[in-house]
C-alpha cells in the first residue's frame, strides 16, 4: 500500500469521524418535543422523517468532497484551509441547532443562519477550485441550507416574537 493510499484511507476515517461527531451532537441538541410541536410551520416543509436521511446525504457529500479536496492539495497551508473551513462549518452547523432546539430561538438561529450558509458557499468556491467534482458535491447542502434557512424564517414570521 502506497503512502498516497494510506493518506486518502486516514483522511477518509477522520472525515467520516468528524461528520459523525458533527451529526451525533447535532442530534443531540434536536428536541423534536412539545416546544417544537407547537411551532406553526409552513405548509411546504418537508416532513420530519425526511431530515435524517437528508442530512445523513449531504454529510456522505461533505465527507468525499472534503477528502478527495483534501488528497489533491499538494501545499500544507491548503489542506490546513479546507480542515479550518469544515471545522468552522460543523461548529456553525452545531450552533445553529443549539440556538434553534435547544434554547428555543428561531429568531438567533435565523440570524446565525447567515454566516453558516456563508460557510457552505465558501467550501463550494474553495472545493471547487481543487476539484471540480468536491465543489459540486457540496451544492445539495447549500440548497438545503437555504431551504432550511426559509424554513427558519417562516417559522419566526408565523410564532415571533421569542423570549
């Protein structure tokens, strides 16, 4: 087994690592409860059951895009960009459900939602830029963020104000 292949299997295992942790806590934080059941929704979103597979979707994407980035790099400060880019997306990720489930503001998460979908642009351009394969692997997350974010503002618009 080649150095190259051994770099590409360890980059594959701490990106799925890393999406697993980023899915496990952000589960974590989602309290589907009677808070949440409470919310008028929208008519156009999608049902709850259709988030897990989703999102278990999009972070396969992330995985292989950010990977397959990652193995064609050749400068160190690179790599170290698209490992500060995924971070920062996951931490945002995160947040977003902590503010909007767990302390129950839409109206904080609406304003978080932001600099999150700014994170997925920027990972688009950047992976994009390496591989034009990685940068279209991550478009299914923006366009569902950007749902998600719609989503956020109807819900604010319909149960405003929050305390």
């Amino acid at each position: 087994m080649s150095g190259t292949t051994a770099m590409r299997w360890d980059a594959l295992l701490i990106g799925a690592l890393a999406a697993i942790l980023v899915a496990a806590v952000g589960a974590t934080l989602t309290d589907l409860g009677p808070w949440y059941h409470a919310l008028r929704e929208p008519s156009w979103k999608p049902p709850d059951a259709a988030f897990g597979p989703i999102w278990t979707t999009i972070l396969a994407l992330a995985v292989l895009s950010g990977v397959r980035a990652y193995c064609r790099e050749p400068a160190r400060m690179g790599r170290q960009v698209i490992i500060g880019l995924f971070a920062l997306n996951g931490f945002l990720n995160v947040l977003w459900s902590l503010l909007f489930f767990r302390i129950q503001r839409p109206d904080w998460a609406l304003i978080e939602v932001f600099p999150y979908w700014l994170t997925i642009l920027a990972l688009v351009v950047v992976m994009y830029r390496r591989s034009v394969v990685s940068g279209l692997a991550l478009v299914p997350y923006l366009l569902w963020v950007t749902i998600a974010a719609a989503l956020n503002f109807q819900v604010v618009a319909l149960n405003g104000p929050f305390r």
